[in-house]
C-alpha cells in the first residue's frame, strides 16, 4: 500500500494560521525555537509561531550547536 502524502504549507513569521485536523511539522534538528500562540476566531482555532532569536541561542548554547551560514 502506498504511503499517504502529508500536504505542508509555506508559513510565515508571525502570520496566523487556521487550524484544519491533524497537522505534520518537521524538524531539521538545529534548535529553532519558536514562540506559538493560538486564538479562536468566528469558531476557528488559529495559530502563528514567531521566531524567539534569544531562546534559540540560548537552547543551541545548551546543546552545542553551531549553525553557520554561507554568504
């Protein structure tokens, strides 16, 4: 039996999403930490992540990560 697609979406920072069932994040594993927030609006739960730049430093400082970036 063929494995079922999980559709992802594109989200933004700081822009609210509708909640729609079951949802599928993934994970790169570099410690991105993000600040969530959900709210019921017209009888729809919404959500939105924001990036927390100190806790992400913070975290990967704990775990010894070192992201560095091509320029």
């Amino acid at each position: 039996m063929a494995k079922k697609k999980v559709p992802t979406i594109q989200m933004y920072d700081g822009v609210w999403y509708r909640v729609k069932g079951y949802t599928h994040t993934e994970c790169c594993d570099c410690a991105l930490v993000h600040k969530e927030q959900y709210r019921l609006v017209d009888g729809h739960l919404e959500w939105t992540a924001v990036r927390d730049d100190k806790r992400t430093e913070e975290r990967r400082k704990e775990l010894g990560i070192k992201v560095t970036r091509k320029r």
